[in-house]
C-alpha cells in the first residue's frame, strides 16, 4: 500500500465515565505544540457509538472505557489511518515522530509501525501504533473485537486479553517470534516483521509502568512517552499508586522525581506494597490474628553496590516470630534472611543482613512473614547502601567478617548463592565481604597476573583468600560451604578473638588423611599462618604450570608445608592424621575432620565424596564443588550429581545416608566366584566370594543384608567386614545361617566414622549359592 500521510493523531477519552475529569489533557497540549500541522481528531460517546458490537455494549455498561478504547482504536485507523495515542501519552520530540509516519507512508515494506513497551518482555505499544488504512494488522485487532472476544469478556484481564497481548496473536498466526509468544523481545535497532515495523523501547516507552525507576531515553529518538495510568486498575488502598496517577507528570517532572527517589536511603511506603494477610489502612499494613505473609514488594531497581533492607513499623507485636527475605528474580535467588522474635526492642525496626547486588539488579523484593503474631502495621520499606550503616570495617579487633571470593569469570549465575544463605541465616551479625576482579588488586604479583589473565578462579581464589585474611583477618569460607551451625561456629571465633595461644584456626579434610581445610579458615589480620601462606604463593613461580597436575600443589596440602616448616609431624608431611580433639600447633588451633568437613574424599571411584564425619560438633559442610576441575574428572561428575553438588544441604545428605544403600552383585568384586545373570556364584573353590564395595560409614548401628538365591549348600561361609584396606576389623568372621526368605543378615556397630569399608563373604568348596544384592541401613 502507498498512501500520503493524512496527518492525524486520533485520541479517545471518554469523559461520560468516572473520573469525568481530563486528568491528562496537559499531556494533549504537547500535541499540539508538537505537531502543530497535525489534525487532532477526539474521539468520545458525541461521534462513537458506543453500542457498535457486543463488545463494546458489554464495555459501556461495565463502565469500563478502557476497554471501549481498546476497540475504537482499531476502528479509527482502519477508517482514517494516522497514529493513534493514549490519551495518556505526551509527545516528546514532534519532529521524529513526524519523520516516522512520513516514512511509514513513503515505504512499500510495511503498513503500520508500533514500538515495545519494555525491551525483555518485547510487549507491543498498542498505546502507540501508526497505520495506513487497510493495514492487515489493524483489520485484524478490529476483527478480534468484534468476532471472537465478546464471550470472553470476564477474561480480558485474568487471561492476558488486553492490546499489548493481542497483538501478539497477529504475529504468532503469521508463524512469527513464536518462542517468545509473538513478543518482540530485545530488540534493539527498528525491525519489520509481516509489512510491521516494530520500534525499540526507547521511542515510545522510555519508562516501563506507572513507577518504574529506569528510563530508556536517547534525545535522537525518544519521541513519545507513556505514563503507564493503568485507568483500568482499582488503586485503592494503594496511595503511592493513586497519586501518581493523579499528578500525571510530564516527562521532565518524573525525571526529575527519578532522580530524587533513586537517592538513599530509599523508602517505600506500605501503600506502595503487596499483602496476603493484611490489610491496607491509613498507618500502612495491618494484620491481626493471621499468619502469613504481610508484605511483598517493592520490586525495585538497585544499582551494584552493597545494601541492607529496613521493615518500619508504626506498631509492634507484644510476641510471635517475623521473619525477613530480600530476594530477587521473583524470589528465585535468596538475597538476606533475617528471622526476629517479637517484641522489637528499641527502634520499630527489623533490618536485613547486608546483601550484594553485583550488578544493576531489578525486582528487588521485601517479603515480610510472621507466625503467632496478634497485632502489627508496617509503615514502609527502606532500601540503604551498606556503607551508610558502616564505616567498611568491623569493630576494633572484631573478627566477625566472612570472606567470600567469587570472581564468575565464566558469565554463569552464581550456583551457591543457596549456601550463602546459610552464612546469612545462621550468622546475621557478621558482616559478609564479597571479593571479585573489582575490588582485589589483579596485578599485585606474578602469580595473580598470570592466573588472572588465564581466568582460573580457583588457583586465584587459593592465593587471595590468605589475602583477605592477612590484611583485614576473620574467617574465608569457600563458596561452596555451608554454614551448619552458627552458634557453635560463633564460639569458636569469639574464642579466637580472645585467644592468647593461637592466632588462626583450620580444620582436617579427612580424618586419616590428616591434610587441611583451606575451604574453611579463620585467622587475626597478619597471622604467622596468613603471612606464611601468602608468601608462598607470591614466590610460586613456575610451578604455576603444574597446579592441577601436582597433588602437593593444591591448597589443603600446601597449608602442610606451613606446619612442615614449624617443624610439625616433618615425616607426615606436616599433616595432621587421626586427629579427634582440637588441639594447637604453631600458633594455629587445628579442629577434626568433623567439625568443619562432614563430607570427605574417599579415594573410592563409585563414591569419591561421601558423609563419614557428621556429629554434634559440625559447623561447617565444604560440599566439595571440584568446579576447578577438568572435564571428565571422577571428582567434577560426581559432584555434580551426587552428595557434592551446589544445590544440596548437609540435612539432606544426611537424610539420604541415613536411609537404605543398596548394591548390586555387579558393585561387587569377587575372587573364586563366577558373574552370572547379575549375580556372583560359587564356582567349587575357597575364597573370597564377594569383598568390596570400599565405602565410609558414619558412627552407629548399622543393619547389612546379603541377598543369596539358588541355595543349595551354605557350606562353611561366613561374613566379616573390615575398613582401612582390612587392618581394622568392625565385625569377626560370623558363619551364614538363619536365612529368612534368602536373606543373611548383620547389625555391625562403630564408634567413630570408618574409611573404605568392606564386606566379605568367605566360602570353601562345599559351598553352592549365588549372592545378587546388598543392602546398608543406619539403625
């Protein structure tokens, strides 16, 4: 189609319906200021019928004429072309707009043009379309009004059935965008789409919702703006809501507010939130007698920085327990928790751990929960930067400080933010510092420079975390620990703090093994420990080459090297093995495998990581991430998808131990036996029938049931289990007897946690059966 441009805005107000009252006509004088050759035609009841359809006669006497106007758009454009715009839209640059229709016109290519209302959800501005007469996407909007969404009138809002929406359908029919729904998401140049030309956001949305915070604005080619009034929506109770539609500010008035409001600290009134529980009144949310959630919202924008969140109250509950969560990306990532038992003393206040937004991060939310709470009203929401709080240090000769180092050099969201949670919840009073390429001096050595330019992670993590702990002291957590238990972690810093006989503290990585938990340390600023290892890393050199390939090159055994050259256990490569009670070398408080290290290596194929040291006295879970491992790693696979992986908590491990492990026949290693049909079967020769399968057990009672079939002979068989490569015996020889329906079975006790267990079965050559299957349980 080729027309000449008919000049003509078309704006329809309906003011027979409440409010009656034009609130956006000031937003109409830009029309003419900036348009002046233009005709404004104005449409209302005086020259639409608003009886045309069952749409609209459904519409009208609904009293809804937001949704009369969502019809007559499309009938104007398709009767007289031009551009239609909401009423509350104000024209910002009348010259670019003018240069848009005059191109629409000219081109052979497309028909109408539209732009996005925000450039993720790629929403069409059906508050904002040009046409020519005849344009197939018009005729189509017109055609869905008056043929097929009548009988869908009580879905129009619930079911998306709304212009924006709409439009899509014209695209998805057409076979366009149909991933995205028909949307236009993430554009960012002009593009056509089936004789459509579809604008970026910035053209006609640079704002995105009645309040929203980020303006895409460019002067060459913002050229109309869209408040966002939402004239359909019923903002009572939501005053915050309700005045901003009433002011309806000029563009240049709500930049100006931006720039205001985006200043902290940042308050959101209660208005301005959501409740299930409560209810909205004068002095903000009120809940009484309910449990729930009282608050959630305010979803707002914060820029990369540091922050805590500040719950205001105008009334408190005398009891009860609320709890806080600052969460983004629709409370997917778990930002702070803070949990607070009623009554608040002093200020009316609950607020958040600190919390880190690494980048501009949007729908910031506040979720306010409560349990056994009479009464209370929350007043509003403060957002602050962290350093207003504090001055960037902990109190004098506090140690309260976690160190987490996490560079994301690989662009991947960050898998073990569920574990920081922990750090959070279980120790809300500690400032948590988050360290990256931004903030740590990348070009401080040899070692750093060339790993930095490599981006290893985890060879620059080994040398920075002693780092941190030289420099400012506190404790460095690897990201993939787990904090467990925060009050007896606590004592143990508390304690360091006041010590006199050691400066640091590290725990054993596996009990006989004896080598360190560079994973979890603690240490006073310029320790002997922190001091020692740095050095050893700053004078690396070449061995940087060998880091993965070397075992004595990865942290744990170089923190040996420490105790070596303090002349600890020198033949043991200053390791500490066997450990059960802390005890201090060197100035360093050195703690067993379970305190810190639950889970272990095993040195075993089938389970290279498993639960042997989970007591009373564990405080800390390193879950064993292996992320700087190569592909193809027994140690990277397992974890991935076993006790190790970033998405497990040491309670479900736990839990998962403690039920039934099953092993087949085929898990088993046999001497005299022969494999058939899943099964080992005696085959006339003493021996051992089945050992293996080298697995550690944790302290306990313990149920072990051989499953035997084709029993024709038992013979002189018997069992014994036995760990540590048969040096310690956990169960004399026992001979088989007493089956119950095929099934051998033994409790076994042990104190303490055991390493590389195994069960025999021992025959000689009377003896005929088959074994298929075996099963542990914790009793």
């Amino acid at each position: 189609m080729s027309h000449k441009n008919p000049k003509i805005l078309h704006r329809i107000y309906f003011d027979n319906f409440a409010p009656f009252h034009d609130p956006f006509e000031h937003y109409l004088e830009s029309w003419s200021r900036e348009m002046p050759d233009y005709k404004i035609m104005k449409w209302n009841m005086s020259n639409l019928n608003v009886h045309e359809n069952a749409w609209t006669s459904t519409a009208f006497s609904a009293n809804a004429p937001v949704f009369l106007s969502e019809y007559f758009r499309w009938k104007v454009l398709s009767e007289y072309g031009g551009v239609y715009l909401d009423a509350d839209c104000e024209i910002l640059n009348g010259k670019i707009l003018h240069n848009l229709i005059e191109d629409l016109y000219s081109s052979t290519e497309y028909d109408d043009f539209f732009g996005v209302e925000e450039k993720t959800n790629g929403h069409p501005t059906a508050q904002t379309v040009g046409a020519k007469k005849g344009s197939e996407l018009v005729l189509f909007m017109k055609a869905l009004y008056e043929q097929n969404l009548p009988e869908l009138w009580e879905w129009r809002e619930r079911r998306g059935l709304i212009g924006p929406q709409l439009m899509s359908l014209f695209f998805l029919n057409k076979g366009i965008n149909i991933k995205d729904d028909g949307f236009f998401k993430n554009i960012e140049e002009p593009t056509v789409s089936f004789r459509s030309k579809v604008y970026p956001q910035t053209y006609f949305s640079p704002k995105f919702t009645l309040l929203g915070e980020s303006l895409d604005y460019q002067t060459a080619k913002t050229c109309v703006y869209h408040m966002f009034a939402n004239s359909n929506v019923d903002f009572s109770g939501k005053r915050q809501l309700h005045k901003a539609r009433e002011k309806a500010q000029t563009f240049d008035e709500y930049r100006a507010a931006i720039e205001t409001s985006l200043k902290f600290p940042r308050r959101f009134d209660a208005s301005w939130l959501s409740t299930n529980a409560g209810r909205q009144t004068e002095d903000g949310i009120q809940v009484e007698g309910v449990n729930g959630v009282v608050v959630h919202g305010p979803y707002a924008t914060l820029p990369a920085d540091q922050y805590v969140a500040k719950l205001h109250f105008t009334s408190s509950a005398t009891s009860g327990m609320a709890e806080m969560r600052v969460t983004s990306d629709l409370g997917k990532n778990v930002l702070a928790i803070k949990r607070t038992l009623l009554p608040l003393t002093g200020e009316q206040t609950i607020v958040s751990p600190m919390f880190n937004t690494d980048v501009s991060t949007d729908n910031i939310e506040v979720v306010l929960s409560i349990n056994g709470v009479s009464n209370i009203t929350v007043k509003d929401v403060e957002f602050d930067i962290w350093k207003h709080q504090n001055s960037g240090a902990s109190p004098a000769g506090s140690l309260k400080i976690l160190h987490r180092i996490y560079f994301g050099f690989d662009g991947k969201p960050d898998q073990f933010k569920r574990y920081l949670e922990t750090w959070a919840e279980h120790l809300p009073d500690y400032k948590i510092m988050h360290w990256d390429a931004s903030n740590l001096p990348m070009d401080i050595n040899p070692y750093v420079r060339k790993l930095y330019e490599e981006k290893d992670h985890a060879f620059l993590t080994d040398y920075f975390r002693w780092f941190v702990l030289r420099e400012y002291g506190g404790t460095y957590l690897d990201a993939d620990v787990e904090l467990v238990n925060g009050e007896i972690f606590n004592q143990l810093i508390e304690e360091l703090e006041s010590s006199t006989d050691h400066e640091a503290f590290i725990g054993i990585d596996e009990m006989n093994g004896g080598w360190y938990t560079a994973h979890s340390m603690a240490s006073k600023p310029m320790s002997d420990l922190s001091q020692f290892m740095c050095n050893v890393y700053e004078n690396f050199g070449s061995f940087v080459a060998w880091r993965k390939k070397g075992f004595y090159f990865w942290a744990p055994q170089l923190v040996g090297l420490f105790f070596t050259n303090r002349g600890h256990h020198k033949d043991g490569m200053g390791t500490t093995p066997r450990l059960t009670t802390p005890t201090v070398v060197a100035g360093v408080k050195i703690y067993p495998q379970d305190w810190f290290s639950p889970l272990a290596p095993s040195a075993v194929t089938t389970e290279p990581f498993t639960l042997n040291a989970h007591t009373k006295n564990t405080c800390l879970c390193h879950h064993f991430a292996c992320s700087w491992h190569d592909a193809g790693s027994k140690y990277l696979e397992y974890s991935q998808k076993s006790g190790g992986q970033a998405n497990v908590l040491l309670a479900d491990i736990a839990a998962r131990v403690d039920t039934k492990r099953k092993f087949s026949a085929t898990e088993l290693s046999t001497s005299v036996g022969k494999r058939f049909d899943g099964g080992i079967v005696t085959n006339s020769t003493s021996g051992y029938l089945t050992y293996g399968p080298y697995i550690n057990m944790s302290a306990g009672n313990h149920l072990v049931e051989f499953s035997l079939r084709n029993i024709m002979n038992i013979g002189d068989a018997t069992l014994d289990i036995v760990s540590n490569m048969g040096e310690t015996i956990l169960l004399e020889k026992t001979k088989i007897s007493s089956l119950e329906d095929g099934v051998f079975s033994r409790s076994v006790s042990l104190k303490g946690p055991e390493n590389a267990v195994e069960f025999r079965i021992h025959i000689d050559e009377l003896s005929d059966f088959s074994i298929y299957e075996l099963n542990i349980q914790k009793i």
